[in-house]
C-alpha cells in the first residue's frame, strides 16, 4: 500500500464500516472487544495514524474531560483536600490512557459549568470533586442534568439529588474501624466530623459509627468540617464541656484527625496512652503524624479509573450507575492496638 492508510483501508481489511473502524481506535464500548483488538491491530500494521483533530471535529468532541475541583479551608495556600491530591493523579493517568487530555479548574458555584465547558466543545464532560455545603451544590446538579451535561462526580450516592456519583463505602468503613475499637476495649467514644445533610458522606460514616456502638458504648458528637482547624476547635470544645475524656475519637476525615492530635498534644493529652484518635482516608500525612494516624484506607488509584471510565461510557451514550468502592483499615500507633 503505497498511499498514506486510511481509516477506510482498515474497514477493508477488517470487514466492517468506516464507522466502527473509528469506535474501535477510540475504545468504545460499542465495538466488541474482539473488534476492537482485529482493527486496532490492523492499524498498527499500517502505521496508521488517527488526525485526532479531524477525528474531534467531526465528532464536535475535545477529546478533553474537565476536572473542577472544590476550594476548601487548608493550612498551606493549595486550597485543595489533600485527598483529592492523589485522586488527582489516578484521574490524570486514567485520561492519559484513554487518550484524553484533562483541564483542571476550580469549582465556582456561581459559573455556568456546562455553557463554559462543553457546549463551548472546552471539554466533553465533566467530573467534580468536592463541594462544600452539599445543599447548595444540589441546586447546580440538577441544573447540569437539565442541560444534559456528561457529569460524574466522587462523592456519595444520594437519592434526593440527583447525578451519577462514583464513592467509597463511607458506612461499611466507619464501622468497621468502630468495631476495631470495640474489640480493644474502648468504651467511651467521641465522633468528630458534621453530621447533617449538608455532608453526606461525613453522615454516612456517623452511621456506620452509631451502628458499630448498637447502644454499647457511650457516645458524643462534635461539628467539623474537613479542615485542620475544625478538629482543633473540636477539642477545645470537648475539653471545655467538662464531661469526661472519651477512651476513643473517631474522626469523620484525616485531615480533621490531624488538628484533634494537635490540640490533644498542646493540652497535654498523650494520644493513644489518653485516648485512642483514627481518621478516614488515608491521606499521605497518616502515616507521618505522630503517632502515626489509624485510618480508612479509599482506594483513589481505582477510583479515579472509574470515574473517568464512566464519564467516557455516558459521553458515548452508555448507561451509567452509582458505584460504592470497599475500603479497608491501615491500623498504626494513634489507637493503641495492633490490627
């Protein structure tokens, strides 16, 4: 074949229209596995080579997923939850091999997302990360899925609102580090993280909290936020209610965790000979608190696969459902016990 190959030569060879030739070098899920791999090795033994320009604007696509990401409260000048960090990465690497670029912005919840990404063609769907008071943020969901905008967002799945979340078991993995407690003798708990429907995942692991406790051991709860300063205000709280020190506080978030075992620290409380502190998440500063952080572990790397996965599969037209990730428990030194 003297000729540049086209996609049509590949059709020729492959038996099948020009169309599914262009499915099947772009992965969807549309085209049979088996298809998939007959046209894309007929490809690469052509040397042939997609106009990804050419391919876009027949498609109206950008071949370019947007990330907005929620500003929150932190201690350094990133504005950014430490977790979305890594899921930062695995999202990045789950475009890069899909073959999709990515733009990251943050979340303005006064902007038109879906007029200033995809219907200017910036990007073919979105995915959202974070959200402050989840009551307002409902608001411009219903508003994307008016405008049948592709959106996926990490968070937890909530029946009221609507949207296609992708989330970890916040429930299951409250619970289940509760019950690690419970079995080391820990009777008087303290639950740190907002508890109301503006946070529905820190709802989730209050649940999973009060489910593991079933009436056995006494409880309290105090309001924070996923900042560092709230677990600090936390505990100036608790220490100032003149109400006994609990044996164990579990936090709804590490980041909340860190400013609790700070506080405890200045106060002169020894964590975990005191009292016994775990988080959820298992960002990177767990394990370099001291002492290091018990925690949930979320696993972000197969988070952000299904995220820009699912985004990809509702851009091509596909069903999509809510998912729930397992977690697991990283124990360390800050609950006094051993896995």
């Amino acid at each position: 074949m003297k000729h540049k190959p086209t996609s049509f030569d590949i059709a020729h060879l492959a038996g099948v229209s020009q169309s599914t030739v262009s499915r099947a070098l772009n992965d969807s899920p549309l085209v049979s596995i088996t298809t998939r791999q007959k046209v894309q090795a007929i490809a690469r033994e052509l040397n042939y080579q997609v106009d990804k320009n050419a391919s876009n604007l027949r498609r109206q696509r950008s071949s370019t997923i947007a990330l907005l990401m929620f500003e929150d409260p932190t201690s350094d000048d990133s504005l950014i939850n430490p977790f979305f960090l890594a899921m930062l990465g695995s999202i990045t690497r789950a475009c890069a091999a899909k073959g999709y670029d990515l733009l990251v912005s943050f979340q303005n919840l006064q902007n038109n997302w879906q007029a200033e990404y995809e219907d200017s063609h910036k990007a073919d769907g979105l995915i959202l990360l974070g959200y402050g008071d989840y009551r307002a943020y409902a608001g411009k969901l219903a508003q994307l899925r008016q405008h049948n905008t592709h959106v996926m967002r990490w968070g937890a799945p909530v029946e009221k609102w609507p949207g296609i979340s992708i989330g970890c078991d916040n429930f299951e993995g409250s619970q289940a580090i509760t019950r690690h407690l419970l079995t080391h003798g820990y009777e008087r708990f303290a639950f740190i993280g907002d508890t109301g429907d503006k946070a529905p995942e820190f709802q989730s692991r209050y649940e999973g909290f009060l489910a593991a406790l079933k009436d056995t051991a006494s409880h309290a709860q105090y309001d924070a936020i996923s900042a560092e300063d709230a677990g600090h205000h936390a505990i100036n709280a608790l220490l100032e209610s003149n109400t006994p020190l609990p044996d164990a506080i579990v936090c709804a978030a590490d980041i909340i965790a860190v400013g609790v075992i700070k506080a405890l620290n200045q106060a002169g409380v020894k964590v975990p000979e005191d009292v016994a502190v775990v988080g959820f998440d298992n960002i990177q500063i767990a394990a370099f608190t001291t002492p290091g952080l018990t925690t949930v572990q979320q696993n972000t790397a197969q988070a952000g696969e299904m995220l820009v996965a699912n985004l990809l599969l509702a851009i091509e037209g596909q069903p999509t459902r809510d998912h729930l990730l397992p977690t697991s428990l990283v124990i360390r030194q800050s609950c006094g016990c051993q896995a």
